[in-house]
C-alpha cells in the first residue's frame, strides 16, 4: 500500500498516469487452455465484448517469453527461496509443513548459486523481450486462468495442476509487473471465468 522503511524490499515505484480513452490493449497470439474448450469460449467472448469499446484497439503478441518466465518460479532455482522463507522449521518441523510444500521446497536442494545467477540472467532476457514485445501498448489482457480441474484432479496431481493455473499469473511478479484480476464472461457450463489486466510496475491506477 506504500513505502516500508522498515521493510529493506520496500520501494517507491513511480505511478503512471490515468488514460480516459483510447487504450491498446495486448493479447496473446495464441492461448493456452490445456484442452478446456468451454474456457476458451468464455475468453473469446469476453474478449470480443472488449474489442467492441470505443477506442480499444488490439494487438495479438507472441506469449512465449511470458510462459517461460512463469516456468522458472516452480522449475528453476526461485524455490531456494521459499526454502530461505522457511527458514529451521523445514527440517525442524517437516511432518508440519504440506505436503505438495514440502515437496516444492525440497527442490531447491537441486539447486546452487551458478544456477541462480543463470536463472536471473535468464529472466532479465525474457523481461527485456516482454518489453519489447508491449513497446506502444498501454497494458497486456489474458485469461485469468487455464482451466477449472477438480479438487480431487489437483490433489492427484498438485505441482502441475498448480503451473496449470498459474500459466497467466505467474510470471507478474518475476517480471516485476502489476496486475488486476476481474470478473469476465460466465462460462456456459455456469462456472466464473475472469480476465486479468496486466502492466509495467507502477501502473496500478491505470488498469483500475
């Protein structure tokens, strides 16, 4: 909510203005549903209600630097992370951690620190390249998420049920962006479906 002296991450971004009309909007070229084909319908005409604003324009961009940074938070050397948050307690008090957790977490046993300094070089690649890519757009639009598998599909398989979901999601923050969530089409089969505004650090204003 605002800067933390206290807090050595804290940081004041600087806000972008307010656009009252005419936004270009950025879209993937191509997307993901993972075989849900009534997730799919709900975007398109969610995104066709869109289109039909005045003044929006949209432009179709490659997703793939986006989905391969969303890879690297659950397949790269950023679960060292979650593992520095736990701190003692994970081997201290494993039987109290859950399960799928513990197992994420564990993985960073795979990794050192050369394969984290790969990994942020990587990453600031694919930043610069999603920059690029919405060079002369005022935000990027994309599903909120893939799918809708049921709880007992996640508990069979969690780690790839989870990237599944996270497909549009998780790749804000590695990329230091901004991002709000909203309520879109409802899906044929009566379930929400939702699509997400997403921009540069700072733009919080602007996709409100």
């Amino acid at each position: 909510a605002g800067y933390d002296a206290e807090d050595g991450y804290s940081r004041r971004p600087a806000m972008l203005g307010v656009k009252r009309r005419g936004y270009r909007i950025a879209i993937p070229d191509v997307c993901e549903f993972y075989g849900d084909t009534v997730a799919q319908e709900a975007w398109e005409r969610s995104l066709a209600q869109i289109a039909a604003l005045p003044g929006v324009t949209l432009a179709r961009i490659p997703f793939a630097a986006f989905s391969d940074a969303a890879q690297l938070l659950y397949q790269g050397p950023w679960v060292a992370e979650r593992r520095a948050a736990l701190g003692d307690f994970f081997l201290e008090n494993p039987q109290a951690i859950d399960p799928v957790v513990h197992q994420i977490t564990a993985q960073s046993d795979n990794y050192d620190a050369v394969d984290a300094f790969n990994a942020q070089y990587r990453l600031a690649d694919l930043r610069r390249e999603a920059e690029d890519l919405l060079e002369g757009s005022d935000l990027m639009l994309v599903p909120t998420t893939t799918t809708f598998p049921t709880i007992a599909e996640v508990q069979a398989d969690p780690v790839v049920r989870n990237s599944q979901l996270g497909y549009y999601t998780n790749f804000v923050n590695l990329m230091d962006m901004a991002a709000l969530a909203i309520p879109g089409v409802w899906r044929r089969d009566g379930l929400p479906a939702g699509v997400t505004l997403i921009g540069p650090a700072g733009s919080d204003h602007l996709l409100a």
